[in-house]
C-alpha cells in the first residue's frame, strides 16, 4: 500500500487501522514519521471515521496541541505533502 496518486490516500485512509499501531491508552490508530522540514517527527492520529490529527516534535520543538483535521480535504493534503516519508512508514509497519 504505497500513495502513487492522490487516489491511493482514500485507499490509506480507509484501512488506515491495517498500517497503524493501536493506542489502547488513547483509544486510537497511529502512524509515526519524519517532518523533514523540522527535523523531528509527525504523529498521524485516527480517533475512528474521518477523525483524524497530526502532533509534530523535535528537539527543539514540540506542537502544544494536536491539529485536527476538519475536512478530508485537509487530511488528503496533508498526506500528499508528506507521502514519502509516509510511504517510508508504511514500508516499516507492513
């Protein structure tokens, strides 16, 4: 499951409890990756449905809240920013 196109988000977001860890604690999916533009890493969070938010930290920096995506609009764009390294992460998990 690699994001070639735009299309492949709506396949990763649908089955995204299929590559992402479970938070018991949290009562949610995640998928950890690199921010390349800070230096650190994002957390990509599912609550369940369309529920979705990042949270990045680094050394030197850390999101005080997480960001939750309104639309899937916004979700999808996320993603296809940052889809090589997504894709990196989801070489590792499967």
């Amino acid at each position: 499951m690699q994001i070639k196109k735009k299309v492949d988000i709506e396949s990763i977001l649908d089955n995204f409890h299929a590559i992402a860890r479970w938070d018991a604690l949290g009562n949610k999916h995640y998928l950890v990756f690199p921010d390349r533009k800070r230096g650190g890493q994002w957390t990509l969070m599912n609550y369940g449905g369309d529920r979705f938010s990042v949270h990045g930290l680094g050394d030197n920096y850390s999101d005080e809240d997480e960001s939750f995506f309104d639309e899937r609009g916004g979700i999808v764009a996320f993603i296809w920013e940052h889809r090589s390294a997504i894709n990196n992460a989801i070489r590792q998990a499967i």
